[in-house]
C-alpha cells in the first residue's frame, strides 16, 4: 500500500457532514487531524481523509 501525500495547509476543500457541503480552507495540520477554516464561518479540527 502507498502512503498518499498530506494535505498540505492552504489547500481549498470541501467539508461533507450528514447534513450539508461547505466549502473551506485547510489551515493547520497535526498528524491525521487537519483544522480547516469554514467559508463565512468558524474553525474545526476533522481527521485528514484522502
């Protein structure tokens, strides 16, 4: 199995909930945890997927 590369801070996303798709914007990253900054919102820790 191949390692794939981290999500690298600044990358535009897209944060899917059960509810709703929001565009955001990665800003920090610790291991498998990334904080992204939500567009016309606040900050959440989610875990990296690829």
């Amino acid at each position: 199995m191949t390692k794939q590369p981290a999500i690298a801070v600044g990358t535009h996303c897209i944060h899917t909930s059960k509810w709703e798709k929001r565009r955001c914007r990665v800003v920090a990253q610790d291991g498998a945890v990334v904080v992204v900054k939500m567009e016309r919102g606040g900050y959440i820790g989610v875990p990296e997927n690829h």
